[in-house]
C-alpha cells in the first residue's frame, strides 16, 4: 500500500498540475467544474499524506504538492512527452485527456484514502524509510539528480524557442 500511496500522490499531484497550468494558459473548457474537482483533490491528498507519513512529513509532502515543488523535482518526468509534440492538435487532445482525467482521479484518490484507513498502519511510508535509510538516501539521490536534469532540459528547450 505504501508503494501505491507515492505513486498515486505523485500522479494525483502531477494531474492536478499540469490542469493548473493549462488553465492559467487559457485553456478552461469548464471553468467551475475544473477548478472544484482540483480543490476537492487537496484534501484527500493531505489526509493520505498525513496518514503515511505522520503529522509533520505529510504536511510537509503536501505543502511542497501545493506548491509545486513536487512537480518541479519529480514528476516534470511525466510533461517530456508534451514537449515534443509539435503538432497542436495532439497538444490540445493531450490538454483535453489531462481535464478527463480529473473525476477518475478523484475517485481513485477517494477509494485509496478510505481503504487505507482499513489496510495499511499509521505512518507506514514513515516506518520503512527510519527501518530502510537506504531507500531514503535514494530518494533523495534521485531527486537531485532529477532537478539537475530539469534545468538542463529547461535552458535546452527554452534555447530552441
């Protein structure tokens, strides 16, 4: 369950990003209904975020998912392939996929959230990495290594333009 809490977080985050983004851009096909179910997605996130990691880790997690800081060092990964497209129909049908994409999300990050209250332990995520030190210097070895890599593809990309 841990495993599957950072990888919906992670998604959940990066959906609710890239979404953002494409509103402040002017893409906002329903402005209300948009920006509900983004809301409705924070507090999910922050109960699950406290519920694997404690207190001050999951409020920390959040706050750097609020923030941006999560996508600007992680999950940048997943936007590659929206750079290479060159054709803007294919850009727009990517922008459309990421809005339909929200209500599953939210039901997914609801029924995860639910469940773990009935499967997994308190601070579990918490529990492994002061048992395994290993995978948090990981952690945090890639992290670094993936902001190093996001400011070299930003000057690259934003050198072509």
């Amino acid at each position: 369950m841990t495993f599957l809490f950072v990888i919906i977080f992670i998604l959940s985050s990066h959906l609710i990003h890239t979404v953002a983004v494409n509103q402040r851009c002017g893409y906002n096909p329903y402005p209300f209904g948009i920006t509900t179910i983004c809301i409705l997605h924070h507090p999910l996130l922050l109960i699950i975020s406290i519920y694997y990691l404690g207190w001050i880790c999951g409020i920390v997690l959040f706050l750097c998912h609020l923030f941006g800081l999560l996508h600007a060092t992680i999950s940048w990964v997943l936007n590659i392939p929206t750079l290479i497209i060159k054709n803007d129909n294919k850009y727009l049908q990517t922008m459309e996929l990421n809005v339909a994409l929200l209500t599953p999300s939210l039901i997914i990050v609801l029924i995860f959230t639910v469940v773990s209250f009935f499967v997994a332990e308190f601070k579990s995520l918490l529990t492994f990495f002061q048992k395994h030190t290993f995978f948090l210097i990981g952690a945090i070895v890639v992290v670094t290594i993936l902001s190093i890599v996001r400011i070299i593809v930003a000057k690259k990309f934003s050198d072509d333009m």
